[in-house]
C-alpha cells in the first residue's frame, strides 16, 4: 500500500509533542507492526531507582501534563513525511496517520511522595501507543519531579520552617519549556510565586508572576534616588527597591528612608502607599540582615520587608537563618532551583513488565547482572500502608489482581537488598490504592486538580503522614518498599529462569 503524503522540508517553527520521541522508539513500533503485533497489549511501569540528593522521599509531578500530551497524540502529514524518509513502512505510516492513544494510564495522584521501585505511572497500551510516548513520559515526570522536588527543600517545606520563596529561575533555565514547567513544579513544592509572565498566563494566579526592579534600571537614572522616585510615582502601592546597586548602607537604605518619608507626606491618609519591601542580592546576606533590619525598625519602618536574591539553595539559607539568626521575609531562588543544581536530573526509567495474552498478563523481566537493575515484573499495583499515628509505614507493592485489606495480617518482603530479615508480618491500619485511573481506554476518567490543590496535598502529606525520620537532610530513614509474597515469587522464578539464579 502507498502512502501519498507531501515531501519533507524541514521547518524550524514546527511543533509537535509527538514527535519529541527517540528514533528507535518509531523503529521498534514500525518492526514490531509489521511482524503482525500492532494489536499486542504491553504493560510498562515509571519508576524512579533513586531519589535525587539521596533524600528521604520525592516527589511525582506531571501526571496532568502527560494525561493532556495522551489525550491530543496524533501524526500530522509532514510527521509522516519525516518519518517516510527515515525508512518507516507505509503501512505503518498508514497506520499512524489516523492513530489515536486508546490506552489506559494509571498514576499515582499529581503531587503524591514517591520512592524508588514503587510505579509512579503504568501504562497499559496496544504496541505502538506504548513504546512511541516513552521518550515524551519520562522527559516530563522526570523533570517535573526532579523540580518539586528540590522546591519542597528550597521552600523548607520539608523542615516545616516555611520560607516564603519567589521562584526567579527563568533565564538560568535550560531552555523556555524547563523554565515553564519549573515554574509550575516549583509552586507545587512550596513556592509562591515566579518571575514568569507566561506561567501565570498558563497556569493561572496560583502561578502569581512577580518581582522588584533590576540593577540597570537604577543606573539608567542620574541618581539612585531619582530612579527610586520615579518607580515611586508609577506603582506606588507597590514600591519595591533594590538597594545594592552601588553601596547598601551608605546610598540603598538612605534613599530609601527618604522616599519612605515622601511617601509619608503625600499620603498621609494612605498606609498602602509606602515603601513595601527592599532586596539585596550582593555581599554578605547575613549581616546585611541585620544591620538593614535594625536601622529599619529604628526608623519606625518594621513595615518594610526584606528580600535575599544572589544564587540561593536550600543550605545557604539554612545556615543563614539557623547559624546567624537572619531570616529574610522572602528570597528569590533561580539557577539552583530551576535547575536543581546539586542533582541535576530524576533518574526515572520506563521498563516492559507485562504482555497480555488473553485474559492473562505474561511477566517480563529485565534482569541484568546488577540487583539494582533487575525491575519487578507483572502487571502491578502499589499501596501504602499507614501505621497507627497515620504515618506511612512503607509502600507495598502486589499482583493488581491481588487484594489488600486493612486489618488483615499479611506477609511481606522487603525490597531492599541489604535488608538482615528479608520477611516480616504486618497488620495494616489504613490503606492507599497508590496508582489511580487517569485514561481508560482513551478516555479521561479524573477531574485534574488545580496547582494549588496539589500544592496543598504536597502539604498535607509532608506535615502529617511522612516519618519525620525521612525528612532528614543527612542520612534520613530508607522508606520500607515490600513485595507481596506473590511477587516475590514471580519475580524470584522470572529471573532464575532467565539468568540462572536467585536475586
């Protein structure tokens, strides 16, 4: 069968997120289509192996961006174009020139605390619609979970010492799509704000664009107070300086009290009509602080707030407020944040776990000469298991056609290699179906949450249902992952059978 389709030009304006797949995802498809599997169902799982920073927890964002990216999938002709001159089949062009993603998607809820082994997606699709989406799957969770990540360290979420912290990274991002995506992941961890436009414009005022002035603005000006008293007489029920241009404490916070005082006398009426905040983003942070601090509060200007920029992270500003007593009333974070500078990427993988045959799931396995890499094969279904103070006691993973039930003594086996006792018996007190319906067949099942609502369930569940023991910065609590006794068996029996020995 020919496919007519008009000849490939490239164009740099194009756009498809389809087509964000790596090449020998089409080659496999086309192959496997071919040799008469396109109706083939395969089960892939998305797990992470490893937290980033090796902390206690993770967490998983971008469930609603993928479920979209699944609900619009499509080719386009000049897709087929690309792809003829690649060596795709016709017949498969064919095939995909009116493909739409019939497949189900199952997920842990947008914002849920994840750890390593425990699917965070499960994708169960015909050939074709499971192996094309690997590339585009991992690059957003990944990415999206790397950000919230860090956010919930940088934001102190995670030491419930809150910060109120102003994501700032959109020119230290790597590329407009990160610093979009960032923005996003970065209120979900904790943040309250951002500097970009079009996040806000996106996602909407949970995603609240904002910021101060920049140093050139203030050089444009013949004088440092004449640059103050025009952005005074533009916005002034929101006057917010930058006082480091060229010396804090000899010219900064003297224009600034004067302005403060204008503004008293223009508005006398007025209390919003003042010098709302002031940042710094050179020098000694510390003792700027506290020198700034209490010449303010000396003036009878506590009202004033204090805002730190200058390449902050999560340690910086720790050290500051624990060591030195300096806790600025907002910080600005950008190329640490936005980048996650200190773990720079979320090592989340996309393994086949299972082929349906019939009624039934087949396992497969990859195995590999290294324990950390040999994957649990089935088609599967996680849990977490809550203890009496309703604090996650450990995640359990099982057969999905096996049933949990709270109150019920089970066996379980603990997933960690280095484990003393590898079986112990639990008693569950409450329990969490972990990976939800997303995508049924093709069609959405669940009302996507607005960010705030899964800023809050971050929240919630740092605050109340994480051991406090996994939280540490240093050496924190491995979270307990088990594997029912069925898995464990499939698992154990796969692998002797494919590699010729025990786990």
């Amino acid at each position: 069968m020919k496919l007519n389709v008009k000849p490939f030009i490239p164009d740099d304006e194009y756009f498809n997120e389809a087509m964000i797949t790596d090449f020998y995802e089409f080659s496999m498809a086309n192959c496997l289509f071919l040799q008469g599997y396109k109706d083939k169902v395969l089960v892939f799982d998305m797990f992470h192996r490893k937290n980033p920073d090796n902390l206690g927890y993770s967490i998983s964002c971008g469930q609603k961006r993928l479920t979209k990216f699944l609900l619009n999938y499509h080719f386009t002709d000049t897709d087929l174009a690309y792809l003829k001159t690649k060596g795709m089949s016709d017949q498969f062009l064919s095939y995909l020139k009116t493909y739409k993603w019939k497949g189900s998607m199952h997920a842990l809820k947008e914002g849920t605390i994840s750890y390593p082994q425990v699917p965070i997606i499960r994708i169960e699709c015909d050939v074709v619609g499971a192996i094309l989406i690997e590339t585009y799957l991992l690059q957003t969770i990944n990415f999206h979970s790397l950000i919230a990540t860090k956010a919930t360290r940088i934001s102190g979420l995670y030491s419930h010492h809150k910060r109120n912290v102003l994501e700032f990274g959109a020119r230290r991002a790597q590329g407009a799509s990160a610093s979009l995506d960032g923005a996003y992941a970065s209120i979900i961890g904790g943040c309250n704000g951002t500097s970009n436009c079009l996040a806000e414009m996106k996602y909407g005022k949970d995603v609240f664009a904002t910021g101060t002035i920049a140093h050139s603005f203030i050089e444009f000006f013949p004088s440092e107070m004449d640059a103050f008293r025009a952005y005074a007489e533009i916005y002034p029920d929101n006057v917010s300086l930058l006082l480091d241009t060229y010396n804090v404490f000899e010219s900064g916070l003297p224009n600034l009290i004067k302005l403060d005082n204008e503004l008293i006398q223009k508005y006398p009426n007025d209390p919003s009509k003042r010098v709302k905040s002031a940042r710094i983003d050179s020098g000694d942070l510390s003792r700027t602080y506290k020198r700034l601090r209490e010449a303010l509060d000396k003036e009878g200007k506590s009202y004033i707030t204090l805002v730190a920029s200058n390449s902050l992270d999560e340690k910086k500003m720790q050290d500051m407020e624990i060591y030195e007593k300096a806790k600025y009333d907002s910080y600005g974070v950008g190329e640490n944040l936005i980048t996650s500078a200190t773990d720079p990427f979320f090592g989340g993988v996309y393994k086949l776990v299972a082929v349906k045959e019939g009624n039934k799931y087949i396992p497969k396995m990859k195995c590999s000469e290294s324990k950390s890499k040999a994957i649990i094969p089935g088609k599967l279904m996680a849990y977490r298991i809550y203890d009496k103070d309703d604090l996650a006691q450990c995640d359990l993973i099982a057969l999905d056609e096996e049933i949990i039930k709270p109150g019920k003594e089970i066996e379980v086996v603990d997933l960690n290699p280095d484990s003393f006792k590898k079986t112990r018996k639990i008693t569950p007190i409450r329990i969490e179906k972990l990976l939800v319906p997303y995508i049924i067949d093709g069609k959405k099942v669940i009302d996507l949450p607005s960010v705030n609502e899964v800023k809050n369930y971050v929240k919630e569940q740092i605050e109340n249902h994480i051991w406090e023991s996994e939280l540490r910065s240093e050496f924190p609590h491995t979270h307990y992952v088990d594997l029912t006794l069925k898995v464990h068996k499939v698992r154990e029996e796969l692998y002797k059978k494919l590699h010729g020995g025990k786990i």
